[in-house]
C-alpha cells in the first residue's frame, strides 16, 4: 500500500479549446481593472525594454575605458565618456526601479481582485451543489480547487505571465540588437547556444522525472516503515517480521538502483553544460576577440554582445519554466470552471419566510435509487402519510432505506418515482429555500464548527438574541453544563467539536434546532451512541423539542419511540409493517416485534443489524 502526495499540478495541452476556454477567466476580472492590467502590461514592456539597455550602456562603458585620446605621447581614458555613461546607467535603475513598482502594484491589485472575486463564485457554486455532486467528489480534491488551483492562477497573473511576457520581449529584442551589433556573431549566435540551451532544457525535464521518481520511491520506503511500526502489534503476532524486513529491502533496492542511475544523469548533464554551453560562449569570445583584433569591432561592442547573449539564453531558459507553469494555470482554470460551471441546486437564498404552513406529509409510491448506483433501488413503492404534529419512528436493518427518507424530505435527492407531498402540493415544485427552513435535522454524528458553542446553537438562527440562545439551551438540558466551562457560552469546542463529550454535542445541536424552532423534525438515530447517562438527559431534551411539532425518527434503541404514532419497519425497501407500538407488538412473529423481544433479552447488546 503507497501513499503520495503530489504537489505538481498536472500540465494542460495547449490546443484551441484549451487556450479559448482558459481566456474565460478574464471575465472575473472588472472592467475598470482591465484598463489597469493593459497599464500594467505597458509597464511591464518598458521594464523589459530597460533591462535590455543594460548591455549596451555596459558596453560603451567599456570602450569608453579603451578609448584613448592623443595628449602629445600619453593616452589618457576618455573621462568625460565613463562619466556620461554612468550617469545613463542612474537614469535606467531609476526607471526600471519605477516601472518595476509601477507594474507590480498594478498586477497585484488586478490578481487580487480577481482572485476574491474566483473565490466567492467558485464557493457559491460548491455550497450550492447537490449532495450527489459531494458523493461523487472527495473533500480533500474540493479542498485542492481552492488552495492549490487558485493560488495557481494568482501566482501566474502576479508573476508567471508577466515574466513570459518579460523573457519574451527581451528575447525579441535581444535577437534584433544581436544583429545590429555583429551580423556574423549573430549567427553563430543563432547556430549553437540556442540549440544546446533547447538540448540543456530537454535533458533536464529529463532529469526532474526521474528526480520525481525518486522521490516516489523515498515516499514508498517511508511508507513501509510508517505502517509497520505503526501495527507493530500486528507484525509480531502474525510473525511477519521476515516478511516486513524483506518488502523493507526490496523497496529500498529499487531506490538505490534509481538514486544511482538519477546521479549518473546530473553527472553528464554538468559535463555537457560545461562541455557544450559553456564551450559555445568561450567560441563566441574567441571569435569576437579574433574580429577585435582584426579592427572588426571594438571591444566594448564584443562586451555587449556577450552580454545580449547572455540575456538571451537566460530568457530562453527562463520562458521554457514559465510556459510550463502556464500550462498548469491553464488546466487549473479548466478544473475551477469545471465546478463553477455546473448547475446547482435552485436555492434561492432569502429570508422571507411563509408562515407556519402545518400540512400533512404523504408518501406516495415512492422509489428512489442513488445516482452512482442507478440499477439499485434503495426504496420500493413506500407509501404513508403524517397528520400534522404526529411522530413517525421508521425502524430496519442496516440499508433498508431510512436514512433515505431523511434525505429525500429535505430534497438532498429527488424521487426516481412516486411523490412526496405537502399538503396537496409536491415538495418538488414548492421552493427549496422554503421547505428546508421548516425542518430540522438532529442527526447520530454531530457535527459543530469550529467556533464557540454560542456560534453552534445561533447557527439554528443567526437573528437569534443572546438571551434566545440561553433559553434554547435550557430547555435542550445543555445550560448546566455550558455554564460549567470557564468561558461558559463563549467556549470553543474545537474542531468538529472534539472538547465535548458526545452527549454535550447531542445536546448543542438539540438547543441548535430548537432555536431553528421547525414545524418538521427529522431525527436520525440521535441517542444512538450515547451511553445511558447521556442518553437519558438527550432524550428528555428531545422530548421538549418533539413537542407541538410533526417528527420524524429513525430510532435504534425501539424503547424510546413507543409513544409514537405510528412506527414503519423497512425492509429491503419496503414497508414490511406499519402502526401504532401496541398494533404491531400483535402481529405474530412479527419484524418488529422480534427486534423488541431482542433488546429486552438480559445482557445482551443492542443487535447492530437494526441500526
């Protein structure tokens, strides 16, 4: 088993729908900031062109060093021509220095904006998915759309595009100032460093593969010794220890191999950089010094044109890096569309509330299968209804399908047949916002934010007072032990609220949804995994909560819904009974009255096959 982390984002081919898609991240930016950008570019274009112009000036430098003028028998350094030249040179730093700042401000305020304004669509368009598009993704790759895919696009619009553009021009005008200064030169400019700086580049992508192979291996070896020492007990009772130390050795043979033939490779691409790179530019040099020596050209045209080509095969060497972050920029943005493209949930998000609209709750013929498993049905031709303020506690085995009702009253999911109805109305042509704000949902894992347990019961209603807040709790049974923190209200409970106890977190979320104070509640195992203490105070907080109000129970532990109106066993999807406690207690050899003869029996444990 091998676990990696890859922090390479992978590369996008850059064809025509790619490129054309990619230009669609322009339109987060506001029309005010493109002037901006376009400005900015206009800068970038002038630091460029400055940077260029520091060959030049360090050649005149030099042949104003060289350049002598006759004073009887003496040659004396043209003075005035150094002077000259190094003032040029205070002009261009200052320049550069304001262009550079110039265009950074502006392409940080642009990639800024642009930036927030990805975020809050790209956040929208998550929050408001359906839940089989969070069946269907990982957390952690949702997580990756905002962390490593946004900060992508930041960094290329604040540094990535502007430095290819920037190594561009001064390739460009490189290249043009190369000719002008010595045609043949140029040529054999053009003829050798070039290619070995394309070769340099091919060689080492080369190598960085291989590098990242090695890096796989180091990850597999570490992985190994991560599980076995972490089941040690497991080794040493299944006496695996021979076998452990030999996949320990394979694993790091096969490193070895690998790290040797990685440093085999970065010896011979140091010897051809210092064979063939380096070996160009010392036969530039020579053949420059044989036309200096010719009277061909001065020196201080042969200092610039070393210079240009240095420039030159640096941007060469430095646009091939950021064509390829590019590439990734491009495939980032295409993964972000991807999500923020897709059609949500239509939710519209208001707080205009209908009043209390008590109606009854009628499944009708319903089935449903999950998205990903389409030819299963999870729910068969389910038919009942619930007078308004009624309990309905549905009981089965694992799988059954009660989890399912919960979702699809709260339209997590549509019904693949049949209806489910308000009233006489459809709950799939009311509004979602609407019928979402009625219920509430007390589910068997709670889970709190990470704020304080203030935050958490608001949460139900974030118009709620302080002094609202402190009633929910009361009556949620959670008062007495808040008040016993430090920080009492304004305790943090921690991630996912690891600093309380189970039946605290029960009673956080009961207090939660009494403050929501629904017309429909849904509880979903609630007391399920609480020991007996906890549970007898949960239990009585959900007895305040069910009051005056249409429930819903998927229960567990069956003594505790005995008092409801009704009671559904499911079964392979189906509605096997359905009654009153007492109605189907008499039904001989009954479903649900062999699970309460089950959990009446001395000192057994509750059987997992009913949760």
């Amino acid at each position: 088993m091998s676990a990696r982390i890859n922090n390479n984002l992978p590369k996008a081919s850059l064809n025509k729908e790619n490129v054309k898609r990619a230009f669609r991240i322009f339109q987060f930016i506001r029309k005010s900031d493109r002037w901006l950008f376009a400005i900015g570019t206009v800068f970038l274009a002038l630091t460029a062109g400055a940077a260029i112009l520091i060959p030049k000036l360090l050649g005149n430098l030099v042949d104003g060093a060289f350049t002598s003028v006759s004073t009887n028998t003496s040659n004396v350094p043209s003075a005035n021509q150094l002077e000259q030249t190094a003032i040029y040179f205070v002009y261009l730093f200052i320049a550069q220095a304001v262009f550079s700042f110039l265009r950074i401000s502006i392409y940080v305020r642009v990639t800024e904006n642009l930036t927030y304004a990805l975020r809050k669509s790209l956040y929208n368009s998550v929050l408001l998915q359906n839940m089989d598009f969070f069946s269907k993704n990982r957390v952690g790759d949702l997580l990756s759309r905002f962390s490593a895919d946004v900060s992508q696009i930041q960094d290329s619009f604040t540094t990535n595009i502007a430095m290819f553009l920037r190594q561009l021009l001064i390739i460009v005008a490189g290249v043009v100032l190369l000719f002008f200064t010595s045609t043949k030169l140029a040529l054999m400019m053009l003829a050798t460093v070039p290619v070995v700086v394309v070769i340099s580049l091919i060689f080492g992508k080369y190598i960085r593969k291989i590098s990242r192979q090695v890096q796989d291996f180091t990850a597999d070896n570490n992985v190994i010794v991560e599980e076995t020492l972490s089941g040690i007990v497991n080794v040493k009772s299944f006496t695996n220890e021979a076998y452990e130390i030999n996949r320990y050795g394979n694993s790091a043979e096969k490193l070895r191999k690998e790290s040797i033939y990685r440093g085999l490779l970065r010896g011979g691409f140091s010897s051809f950089i210092i064979v063939c790179l380096f070996g160009s530019i010392i036969f530039l040099i020579f053949q420059g010094l044989t036309m200096v020596r010719a009277g061909q050209m001065p020196i201080g045209e042969l200092f610039e044109f070393m210079m240009l080509t240095g420039f030159v095969g640096g941007s060469i060497g430095g646009i091939a890096e950021q064509f390829v972050q590019i590439q990734k920029t491009i495939g980032a943005v295409d993964r972000v569309l991807d999500i923020i493209d897709q059609p949500g949930e239509k939710l519209e998000v208001n707080h205009e509330i209908i009043g209390e609209t008590k109606h009854e709750i009628t499944f009708k013929n319903v089935a449903f299968s999950y998205p990903s498993r389409s030819g299963f049905e999870v729910l068969k031709n389910v038919n009942f209804s619930i007078k308004p303020g009624e309990s309905l506690a549905i009981v089965g085995p694992s799988g059954a399908g009660k989890s399912t009702l919960v979702n699809l009253m709260y339209r997590f999911y549509e019904p693949t047949a049949g209806a489910i109805y308000l009233g006489n109305e459809n709950i799939a042509d009311r509004d979602l916002y609407q019928i979402r704000h009625t219920m509430a949902l007390v589910p068997q894992e709670i889970m709190l934010f990470g704020g304080t347990i203030e935050d958490n019961i608001r949460y139900g209603n974030p118009d709620a007072t302080e002094e609202m807040v402190v009633q929910a709790a009361q009556r949620a049974n959670a008062h007495d032990f808040i008040s016993g923190f430090p920080e009492a209200y304004k305790t943090i409970v921690g991630d996912r609220g690891i600093r309380l106890s189970g039946g605290q977190r029960q009673r956080v979320a009961i207090a939660r949804a009494i403050l929501r104070n629904p017309q429909i509640l849904l509880l979903d195992e609630a007391t399920s995994s609480l020991d007996s203490e906890s549970e007898s105070l949960v239990q009585a907080a959900l007895e305040e909560l069910m009051k005056g109000r249409t429930n819903i129970i998927i229960a567990h532990r069956l003594s505790t819904i005995r008092n409801c109106n009704y009671i559904a066993v499911l079964q392979q999807g189906n509605i096997a009974e359905y009654g009153s406690h007492e109605d189907l207690m008499k039904i001989p050899n009954g479903l649900y009255k062999k699970m309460v003869e089950r959990q009446q029996e001395p000192n057994e444990f509750f059987d997992d096959s009913i949760k």
